[in-house]
C-alpha cells in the first residue's frame, strides 16, 4: 500500500510542478508526468506503476486538457491530444516495466552467482591492463581478505600474491600484455596475518585495443583441497610403507642368500689369509690379496643391507634429482635370487645420459619392484625357456622419460584392463590388490603417468612416464 500511495504522490507532485510551469508560460505537463510514470516504475514497481500512469492520464483528463466538469472533453482536438497522450504514457510504462523486470532478473541472477561462488569458493577477477579498469567479486575480495569498500587495483593484487610466486604469476596472467587461451595455475596468497592460502587462477586475456588486453579470470580457494591432498599423500605413503614391507617380507630369502654370498666369502678369504701367514715363510702377497677381497665382499655386504635398509625405512617424501637408469641398476640385484627360482631372464635396455627427474628415490624404487614382481606373477604358467623380462628406459619426449617392465606372460585380459589399477582389485589369491594402485599414486604424485598394454607376440607391458628435471644432470647419488 506504501508503495501505491507514494506512486499516486509522484504523480500528485509532476501535477503541481506543471501547474507552476504553466503560470510562468511553460507549457510541459506531458513531459513531467513521463517522468513521474517512468520514476514509479523503477522505484515502486510495475502494479504501483501503472497506477501512476492511470493517475496520470487521469489528471491530463480532468486538469490541462479542461474536462473539469466530467471526464469527457468538450472537442475532438482535446481528445485527440489524450489518446496520444494516453498511448505514450502507456508505452513508456511498459517499456519501464520490461527494464524493471529484466533489473530485477539480473539481480536475483547476481545474487545466485554470488551465493553459487560463495559455495564454491570461486571468485572472479576481471581488468584492463596493463593499467586499467578492475572489477573483483564479492567472493573475490572475501579470498584476497579485503573489505568491499575497498577500490579494486592491480597493486593491491599483487600486496597477496606471495614473493616467492610474484614473478610468475605476473608472466602467466596478472600483467600479462599477449592474448592467450585457457590459463592455468596455482600460487600462494600470504595474508596480513601470514597465513598461505593457496588459489588456482583460471582465465584467458583477449584484445581490447591494439595497445591492450582484457584480463578476465576465475580464483578458486583451493587451501582445503591442497591441505586435504596433502594427508591423502600421507596416507598414501605409509600404505606404500606397508607394501614395500610385505613384498621384502616376501623376498626374505633371496636377499638372506645375497647378503649370504659376501658373508661366506669374507669368511674363505679370511680362513686363507690365516693360512698364508702361518707358513714357515708368510705369503705376505696372497696374505694381502686375501684382505683386499674381504673388503670387497664386506662393501658388497654393505651396500645390500643399505639397498634393503632403503627400501623399508619409513621417512618423509623428499624429492630430489634422481637418475631412473641407477635407479633400475640397484633394484635388478635384489630381486636376482627371485629372478633364478623363477626361471625367469631379466634384460635392461637402458638409455645411457638420460637426463634427471625430479622424485623419491625410496617410492620409485617401491614402483620397478612392484611391476618386477607382476612380471614375474605373469609369467608363472609359461614355459620356462620363454620367460623373459625386459625393463627398457628411454627419453620418451624432450620433457619426458620412460620406463617400461615388458614381461613374456599371458597378458591382460579385456575384461580387467580398465580395473588393473583400481584399488584392493587383484587377480591373484593371496593378493592384496595394493601394488599397481600404490604404483599408480607414487607415479602420479611425481607429475606422472602411468599406463599398461598388451605386447604385439605375447605379455605386457607396463609403463611409466615422468617429467624430466632438464636443469640438473643426472648424476645425483640417492
């Protein structure tokens, strides 16, 4: 009711300022009351609206166009000038109230967006650069921790981007002066009270005039995800932990024989060098011959139990530069005994000067056992002299390098290819269904990939993909 009543006063108000013109000789009560109409609608609504506009007709009627008396003009020039009057009044609420609707449409469609990026954690940038006009959302200043009073520019922006990821963040989008497609990133905010918030940018920078570009992008908030990411690789990790345990567990007896190997060595050698020196006349050269080979087995004794230590030890994940050939080169010798009971004929084809990677060397080895030891499972019901095992490396790419684990088995059946790395899914009885699951979360937390196919002839191959860490060559010790 307020809003009618205060629609029929607008109206009330456009007729005493027309009388007043009219006093002074101005003749516009039409115009005024367009105006009043128009206000009514965008202030109090369409109904409220065209009550103001039925006012209006009303007081052109009775007040200026002479129909004191009654509503019915006295000629048909005055009636004329109503009707025209009437249709204008009339066009002009309903072009108001078309606009009053899509206003109020694209209002409440903001304030979805606005409440869907609150749930989402998502705001939106959008400017001008280099230096030019900048819009933030209201998500947009909750993640950057700045009040909604606050004028948006590109200086305060950058105040949040992190110094360490300041450089980068300015290349790839905050100042950047190129058109380019699909934009995506992460870096860190550090906040006023120095805590790290993590977002993922997501844009694109179009032209907007030969001297500039457009820079318009989605910030996600994605500290939750990161934090949650990083107790899942926790967790991941000591599962991992877990299995590298069993499977030593399970090649107990190999690696009691190889540790076996240079224990009985340095014993005969010992037992001989004793010989030597008891003679009537020492053989201070066989004597000596006798110590060197002792301090070789007693090394080769050494780096076993470091190897075997290495790979059941429980320690944070640290990434490091790291050579796969190496890596491969100290795996074979601990799965050797395993390799003979089983008849099976292990070949390395390895690449030489491949360059580094960037990984853990503990997890990566876990990964070359597991597919060591599923090759070896595969080719269980194949004939003896056909069991061979082929682990190839190789620069698969200028930014990539590979490892493949080909063994001459059975293969993969069509009907468990999809399934093979999803976890607790095994086809073996005592298994546990962790292994090619483990390998596939330590190869993709490296930024890699990892894949599987059947041969040409016979077996399968399974491969893993890893960047290349260019900048360092590959030379570092684990």
């Amino acid at each position: 009711m307020i809003r009618y009543g205060l629609a029929v006063v607008s109206v009330a108000i456009a007729t005493a300022i027309a009388l007043g013109l009219e006093r002074y000789g101005i003749a516009t009560p039409f115009a005024i009351m367009l105006l009043a109409v128009t206000f009514s609608v965008w202030q109090f609504g369409v109904e409220a609206g065209l009550l103001s506009a039925l006012t209006a007709i009303a007081c052109l009627d009775y007040i200026f166009l002479g129909a004191r008396n009654s509503f019915i003009l006295s000629n048909s020039t005055d009636a004329a000038r109503l009707f025209i009057y009437s249709l204008g009044i009339l066009f002009v609420w309903l072009l108001g109230s078309a606009q009053h609707r899509a206003q109020r449409t694209l209002k409440r469609n903001e304030a979805y967006l606005a409440y869907a990026q609150t749930l989402s954690r998502t705001g939106s940038v959008s400017f001008v650069g280099p230096e030019g006009e900048m819009f933030w959302s209201a998500e947009a200043y909750r993640i950057l921790g700045y009040e909604k009073t606050v004028l948006p520019t590109l200086e305060r922006l950058l105040d949040r981007v992190h110094p360490a990821d300041l450089a980068t963040s300015k290349s790839l989008f905050y100042c950047a002066t190129q058109p380019a497609e699909q934009i995506e990133f992460e870096h860190r905010l550090l906040m006023p009270d120095s805590s790290i918030k993590w977002v993922r940018i997501l844009g694109n920078i179009e032209p907007e005039t030969p001297s500039k570009v457009r820079i318009s992008g989605a910030v996600m908030d994605v500290t939750a995800e990161k934090a949650t990411r990083s107790a899942l690789f926790k967790a991941e990790a000591d599962l991992a932990h877990v299995t590298r345990l069993t499977v030593m567990g399970e090649l107990l007896a190999s690696i009691s024989h190889e540790i076996k190997q240079p224990l009985a060595a340095i014993q005969t050698n010992a037992e001989t060098g004793l010989r030597w020196l008891k003679r009537d006349v020492p053989n201070l050269d066989e004597a000596r011959g006798c110590l060197t080979r002792i301090v070789n087995a007693a090394t080769r004794a050494a780096d076993l139990t470091n190897k075997i230590r290495g790979m059941t030890r429980k320690t944070d994940v640290e990434m490091v530069p790291l050579d796969l050939n190496r890596l491969v080169e100290e795996v074979v010798p601990l799965l050797e005994r395993e390799a003979r009971e089983r008849s099976v004929n292990v070949t390395l084809e390895l690449t030489p000067d491949l360059p580094a990677i960037l990984g853990d060397w503990t997890q990566l080895q876990q990964v070359v056992v597991n597919l060591m030891m599923n090759g070896f499972d595969a080719m269980g019901a194949v004939a003896e002299d056909a069991r061979h095992l082929l682990i190839r490396s190789y620069r698969d790419t200028d930014r990539d390098v590979s490892l493949e684990v080909q063994d001459a088995g059975i293969g993969i059946g069509p009907d468990l290819k999809a399934r093979l790395f999803e976890t607790f899914f095994t086809t073996k009885s005592s298994g546990m269904g962790m292994g090619l699951s483990i390998c596939r979360s330590i190869v993709e937390a490296h930024g890699g990939r990892i894949e599987a196919f059947n041969n040409v002839e016979r077996g399968a191959t399974f491969r893993f993909t890893l960047p290349a860490d260019c900048k360092v060559e590959a030379d570092v010790q684990p």
